[in-house]
C-alpha cells in the first residue's frame, strides 16, 4: 500500500513549480491536522474506474487522486507537483518494473507506490485501506467522490 512521508523536505532546484503547486506545499506545510483514516467508498464501486479525482472538504488544492490497479488501490496528491497538471486524468503504466502514473500535460510519471520521479519530483502519497468492503485513506481532510457544496 502507499505510504505518506510526514517530513518536511526542502524543495530542490529541478522541482520546478507553479502557482498551485506552492500553493498546496505551503498549506499543507502549515496545517497541524490529525491524519486519520478516512472513507471514500466501497471496494466495488472504486474498483471499476482505473484513475478518479477524490474531493477534499477544504477545497481542490488538498484534492487526491485514486488509481486502482493490479487489485491495489493507492492514493497520491491529485495535482502534478511540474506544473498542476491533474494526475487522476493520467494513464497507468509500467515504467521500469513498476506501475506508474503518467501526468497528461507532460508526460512526467510517478510511481504509484512512492510517488518519486526520476528528476526529482515527488508527489505525496498516502496509505490506504479496505475493511469490510470500504476503502479508506489516511488524510488530514474529510473526501467524497462528488464535491463538497
């Protein structure tokens, strides 16, 4: 299952940023939340879609994404940390002996399990779980499927 590094780190020089980018890494750097596991649905109905947007309560910047593959779910961050690009639009690959994420803006891919890249780049990743029949994830956020209103 995907795993969440609490550390901070610093940003290196190859991790090029956007906008959205610095704006999700300076929230998240500052938000003194509780991770706990949160449901997002049932196994099912998850199952059936290979890449899917999870919504986060406080708005799009803590938005995840969802990719089901090989009977495995993981969970990273939602946007591209290159340029914001939205990952739960992106294509499942394999790329050196394991499953990545193609990013569809350009092409950067992160591998599901770590979320690293081969620049430099790393997306958060979270750790999932399944209990009767429900999917949950650690996240500091509530999440739905649908948008919060």
């Amino acid at each position: 299952m995907a795993q969440s590094t609490s550390e901070k780190r610093p940003v290196k020089k190859s991790e090029r940023s956007s906008p959205l980018t610095d704006k999700i890494r300076a929230r998240l750097s500052c938000d003194n939340l509780t991770l706990i596991w949160r449901p997002i649905g049932h196994y099912q109905e998850l199952a059936k879609r290979r890449c899917q947007r999870i919504f986060a309560k406080p708005g799009k910047e803590y938005d995840l994404a969802l990719f089901y593959h090989e009977m495995t779910f993981y969970v990273m961050s939602a946007w591209c940390t290159h340029m914001g690009g939205p990952l739960y639009e992106g294509e499942i690959e394999d790329y050196k002996g394991s499953c990545h994420v193609m990013c569809p803006w350009h092409a950067f891919m992160f591998d599901l399990k770590t979320g690293t890249n081969d620049i430099g780049l790393k997306q958060e990743v979270y750790p999932v779980k399944i209990e009767e029949g429900t999917v949950y994830v650690m996240y500091k956020y509530d999440l739905a499927l649908h948008p919060f209103i």
